[in-house]
C-alpha cells in the first residue's frame, strides 16, 4: 500500500455517475505480470464475475441475484484476498458454500485466478475492486461468514481511519451479515487488535473469544498465508479473533 492518495477530507460529494466519493488509498497495480497472469485476467475474471458491481455497470445500486449465482448455498466474504491462498483452501474446504472474494490489487487477483485453475474449485467468484461497492449490492443480511485477514495496517496514527475496522466500512458490513453470521479477523498488529475489538462490537458484533490468552490460537481450518509467514519472519505475533453478529 502507499499513500499517493488525497487524504478523506479531500472530495466531498459524489462523482458523476452518483457514486458516493471514496477515496481509495493503495495500490491497484504492482510489478508486471506475467504472461500467464495476464492470461488469467483475460481469459477467467470475466467468467467469475459475481455480477453488476460497480457504480458504471449497476447506478441503480440493484442486489446481486446471490441463488442464481451460488444457489441455496451460504455465502461467505473474504475482504482483500491477497494472494487467494485461504480463499482457495476454504473453497475446497466447503464445496457446499459459496464464496465471493474482493481485492483491488489486480497481482493478487491474478495470483488467485492461478489458484483457482490449479484447484480446480468452481464455488467461488471474484470482485478486482473495492469492497464498499460490494456492500452496496449485497443483500441485507445475506452473507454468513466474512474474513479480515492481514488487513492494511496503516500504522501511522494519522492513518487509522483508513483501516477498515472503522464505522465507514463496519456499518455496511453488519447490515449484510446475517444474525449470527461469523466475522473473522487476523492481523500481526497489536495496536490494530486495540482497534478492532473497539470498533467492531460497536456495530453490533460479539467478540468470542474475549480472553487475550487465546488470541494467538488460530481457527482449525486455517491454512497459513504468505502474510502471516512475513510476519513470522520479522517477529510479529498474528492474533485471530472471532466475532458474532448480534442476533438483534
């Protein structure tokens, strides 16, 4: 991520098009991709499309058509895939559900789509943008698991509002979350973890795992991911919390 963006003071009011302006404060694009990768792009994104996304394509705001694209299956969210790693081993994991990830880093869209290939895995579908135009779309109270792992840490305190554990972007993720739904977050962070049970209960969430002591456990179905291995190396501690969706 880098900070080459306007800080959220900048750009009140809306574009064009009626979208909401939101700032977005990363990379889209890093080192070329490989022939491959961009075979991936231009052969399979298309195809796994979870439908009229952004702003251009779907003004009306109109809800994705969830049964038509994964049927009766639950649907779980991963925010910010990264590389796809966990996205592909919990789409292996459960064929039963569907699973729709979000990342507007299009490397690591293109990392995921490898994957995908590879597994061979068929229940799954893919936004290359920003998870806030997802929200807009989804129905109310339609996804029963979400997935925070290794989030931006924006470390620097005049930063903090960009992360994603802030009412901006935990407001809109409780209206689509079903009662009960589970949210899961990672993050190597401390101060991050600070935040996150702050902010998250707030918004209607019940942190299940209150004692720090198992903060460093991690879930049972949890495959290790190129960002938790960074942090390993440079001596950080991951924690994974768990949140529920408050029934009321």
């Amino acid at each position: 991520m880098n900070d080459d963006h306007t800080d959220d003071a900048d750009h009140i009011g809306s574009h064009p098009t009626g979208a909401p302006w939101r700032n977005f404060y990363g990379r889209f694009k890093g080192k070329t991709l490989r022939d491959s990768q961009e075979e991936y792009l231009e052969q399979d994104l298309a195809s796994l499309s979870p439908g009229k996304v952004t702003w251009e394509e779907n003004p009306d705001r109109e809800n994705l058509d969830l049964e038509g694209l994964f049927g009766k299956r639950d649907v779980w969210l991963e925010i910010g895939f990264g590389g796809g790693e966990h996205m592909v081993h919990q789409a292996v994991t459960y064929p039963d559900v569907g699973i729709i990830g979000c990342e507007p880093y299009i490397n690591g869209v293109a990392m995921l789509l490898g994957k995908i290939r590879t597994a061979g895995v068929e229940n799954v579908a893919v936004h290359p943008g920003d998870v806030r135009h997802m929200f807009d779309v989804l129905p109310e109270a339609s996804v029963s698991r979400a997935f925070l792992l290794y989030p931006d840490p924006w470390p620097k305190r005049r930063h903090h509002r960009r992360r994603f554990v802030t009412p901006e972007h935990l407001a809109p993720l409780a209206r689509v979350l079903k009662p009960n739904a589970i949210f899961r977050v990672a993050t190597d962070i401390p101060d991050y973890v600070r935040q996150t049970i702050k902010e998250v209960p707030l918004q209607g969430f019940t942190l299940l795992n209150p004692d720090s002591a198992t903060w460093q456990d991690k879930w049972d179905d949890w495959i290790s991911t190129r960002y938790e291995q960074k942090a390993y190396r440079e001596g950080r501690k991951p924690h994974y919390l768990t949140f529920q969706r408050n029934a009321s």
